[in-house]
C-alpha cells in the first residue's frame, strides 16, 4: 500500500510541475548541474604583491564581465587588497596592449594577464622587454614555440561545458518535436559566431554535437558577424537565421544582441558566458562558461612558491574551469538536469567524448593534421586524432579543431 501511495504521489507532483510550467512560468532556475569549485589556497602571498589584468572591453561584454568576475572571486578569496589588483578595461588589440602591459610593470606587477586573443603579439613584446615579470594570456597560440620562460598561454576545455549546453537544446528540440511545434526534419538551430577561427570552430562544433547526441535529426546554420563584441551585428545575426527557420539559438559573441533578438521573437536561447535569465526569462535555457577564477588562483600560487608556470594551461570540469549555470525550468525541457549530469559524468570517467562522433563529406574522420605550431600560414603540423576522437587542446591550450563537419552550414566565411 505505502508503494502504491509514493507511487501515486510521484505521479501527482509530476502533473503538478507539468501544469506550474504550462501556467505562468513559475518553476524558474534551477541549481548548477556544473557550478563553480571552492578554490583551494595552500601558499602565503607576499604584501607587496600586484597582478594586473588588461581586457579588451569592459562590463558590458559578457566575454570580459566573465574574467571581470573571475577577478572579484579571486580577489575575495585571497584577501588582496584593492592597490593589489590592477584592472585595465577597453585595451585594444594592437600597440595599446603593450602600452598598457608596460604601465602595469611600472606599477609593481608581478603578473600581467590579458584576454583578447589579439593582444598577444603585444604581451610577447613585454615578456621580452620585462623578464622578471609573468606575463599570461587566454586564448593565445604562440607560448610553447616561443620558449620565453615567462610567457604563457592559457584555455579551458569550454567544449565540454558547449557539449553539454548543446544536449540541453537537443532536448529542447525534441520536446518542440513531440509537442508537433516542429518535424523532426525542422530541427534546424542557429549560431552566432564572431570569427571562423578555431576557437569559434571549436564551440559551435561542439554545441552541435551535443545536440546531436539526443537529437539525431538535428542541423545548424552558422552566421558570422566579424566582431567579437558588437550588439547590433550579433542581433541582426540572431534575427536573420530566426528569418531562415531557425528554431534554437546560440552564439560565441560577446553581446546581448543574440538573447535579447530571441526574446522578442520568443525563441528558445542558449547564451554564452552567464545567464541571460533576468533580461530573457522567456526563452534562455543555460549557459556554459569558463571560470577564470582556477587559473587566477594557479598563476598567483606559482609565483608566491616560485615555481614554473607551465607554458599553456588548460583547464576543465575537473579543474573547475567549466561551468554551466543554473538551467530556466520554465523554458528547457523535463529532464534536461539529469541528462546533463550523466554526461558530465561521461565526461570525468572517459566514457563520453566530444569530438567523435561526426563525419565530413559523409566519411568518419579518422586522421587529421591541426595547426598547432602556428605559423603565419596557419601550416597543419600535428596528428590530432587519437584514439578515434578529436584531441582538442591537449597539444596547447587554445583550441585548434577547425573541421567543417556534415549537418552544420555556415552562410558566411568571409570573416
């Protein structure tokens, strides 16, 4: 009898959720299924110790609010005084990153970190004009060729995080499907992206796989802006695949021109960078991001212990590099949560990868030459499949995967 009345009250409580998210939306976020890590400090930081941050833009970027925020966490955690950290926002990639790099060592910094891609040439420059300094930089290609002791590249293993946002809009997908909004032959997303590099690459290609894996049935059409920060582009963008049918929306650009486009058009959303669940609460689903905050925290533990900071990091669940946020219940679909959680345990043991289960030109992959050791002609010089599936990041930090695999489409490569 006690079976027989949990089983009924299951029953109750799932038609209870059912009729909450078919009557007003009232379910809202969920937790993390992917949340930050407590960092772990176990060094002694000297008093008159500086690290200066250079972004390329300011708050109203998600791309740079989010190592903005890595800042603040890192700064709290350790209980580094304001005159300890030094923030330069709006840092153009070019002569400027050097300019501002230089005043920073003026300053007392014992570590420069910068975050454009662009601003590497620049911070190379600095390394080599300021050897008793550390100079790191995210998403930069040239550290392990350059062979500067105090030069260092830095990443995540953000395609884990796109992978598992992209089977949250698979699923998303299928519901659309069974509840007849969309035919299986309909499950067409769209993707904003800044560039065709293989960062971009990389993260559109994973979101799509991860979306895949639930709904086989699934294409995506990928538009391109040529920025990576610009609202206007990026909405326009955002609007011009809605236009061509497409029914999901994410993006790898800095702005809110893609969620804020899917609001108004009432458009499933999957964000980048941070939740756009306050100024999009009808369409956003979850966002993956990379959580800056470990590395901060192993950059500033080298140098207070005087140990080598490696020449490209990367960083993933494990490490606490990869994060998602909380997931909207009122927009993604029932079990979206626990999909997640079992391919983030995939993840961890081995058992799910990423770059595996594609084909181009409607042929499996099973050897490829990437582009490591970047030249000026972008030379393919490194075997990275392995064991069957892409090797992403793991020959240096910054992604390299830049295959055009079957089932996506990209309406514009001029960028």
């Amino acid at each position: 009898m006690k079976k027989i009345l949990a089983l009924l009250l299951a029953v109750a409580m799932i038609f209870s959720l059912a009729a909450c998210k078919q009557n007003g939306g009232a379910l809202g976020m969920s937790e993390s299924p992917l949340a930050a890590k407590a960092l772990t400090v176990d060094y002694e930081i000297a008093d008159d110790f500086k690290i200066g941050f250079i972004c390329l833009h300011d708050e109203n970027s998600t791309y740079d609010l989010n190592f903005i925020n890595g800042v603040k966490t890192i700064q709290e955690t350790l209980k580094l005084k304001d005159e300890q950290v030094i923030l330069k926002t709006n840092v153009p990639e070019g002569n400027e990153c050097y300019v501002a790099a230089k005043d920073l060592v003026g300053q007392g910094c014992d570590i420069v970190f910068a975050n454009s891609f662009g601003h590497e040439d620049f911070m190379i420059q600095a390394a080599r004009e300021f050897p008793e300094v550390q100079f790191c930089h995210a998403t930069g290609t040239k550290a392990h060729t350059e062979g500067l002791d105090n030069y260092h590249n830095a990443f995540a293993s953000i395609y884990q995080g796109r992978y598992l946002a992209g089977i949250a809009a698979g699923l998303k997908l299928n519901e659309m499907i069974e509840e007849g909004t969309i035919k299986a032959e309909e499950a067409k997303m769209g993707y904003v992206g800044a560039f065709t590099y293989a960062e971009v690459i990389s993260g559109y290609t994973s979101f799509y796989l991860g979306a895949k894996s639930v709904c086989p049935s699934v294409t995506m059409e990928v538009q391109f802006t040529g920025s990576w920060y610009d609202a206007t582009e990026e909405k326009n963008a955002a609007e011009a695949l809605i236009a061509k049918k497409c029914v999901l929306i994410s993006q790898h650009a800095d702005s809110m021109g893609a969620p804020s486009a899917c609001e108004a058009a009432g458009v499933p959303n999957v964000s980048y960078n941070g939740s756009t669940y306050d100024a999009c609460p009808e369409t956003f689903i979850v966002s993956s991001r990379i959580d800056w905050a470990p590395y901060y925290n192993y950059i500033i533990r080298c140098v207070s212990k005087g140990e080598k900071i490696a020449a490209d990091w990367c960083g993933g669940i494990e490490e606490g590099s990869v994060v998602l946020t909380g997931i909207n219940l009122d927009v993604a679909a029932e079990g979206t949560a626990d999909k997640i959680k079992t391919a983030i345990d995939g993840l961890k043991d081995g058992s799910v990868k990423v770059f595996t289960d594609f084909t181009k030109d409607g042929a499996a992959v099973t050897t490829y030459m990437a582009d490591v050791d970047t030249d000026a002609a972008y030379t393919p010089d490194t075997e990275a499949i392995e064991n069957g599936a892409f090797a992403e990041s793991s020959k240096r930090s910054a992604p390299y995967f830049d295959i055009r695999i079957d089932g996506i489409t990209l309406l514009n490569e001029k960028f």
